[in-house]
C-alpha cells in the first residue's frame, strides 16, 4: 500500500525501494509485484516491469487489470521502443 501511495505522490525511487521490500518479505504478493512493475515502468525498465507482471499474472491467472492492463501496456511500450530504436538505426545508416 504504501508503494501504491509514494507512486500517486510521483515519488518513484522510494515507491520501488518500497514495493522491492513487499515482495522480499512475500514474493507471492500479486499486488506487490503488480506495484512494482508500474514502479519499473515510471522508470523506463519496461523488460523488468514485464517480468514483475509476469510474476503476478503467474500467482493470480484470472486477474484482468494485470493481463489486459499492466501487462498489455508493457509490452505495447516494449514494441513502441523497438519500433524507435529501428528508425532511429535506420536514419543513422542514411
């Protein structure tokens, strides 16, 4: 919860450092992982965000808000940066 708050607040780092410490002391915690993953987004760390979301979807398979949000939007990002990162090396080679 408090993860969830530092995050409303923009305060990110210490909204990570928080979430990391939930899912230390339970690492089945869907809501943490689901946290921090939003937290690893916030900081561009789209592959870890995926991963944390991953995690959640694992330990509750019929969550909706983590399949059809969270994940769904990280792997969106994921394809948004590939598709940059392959016109901006396509423009280098021009």
């Amino acid at each position: 919860m408090k993860a969830q708050v530092l995050l409303e607040l923009d305060e990110i780092f210490p909204a990570i450092q928080s979430a990391e410490m939930a899912v230390t002391l339970n690492p089945r915690s869907p809501n943490s992982l689901q946290t921090l993953g939003r937290g690893q987004i916030a900081i561009g760390e789209i592959e870890m965000a995926i991963i944390s979301f991953s995690k959640a979807l694992h330990i509750t398979p019929d969550s909706e808000e983590i399949r059809n949000e969270d994940l769904c939007w990280a792997v969106d990002l994921r394809k948004e940066k590939n598709e940059r990162q392959k016109n901006n090396e396509s423009d280098t080679k021009e």
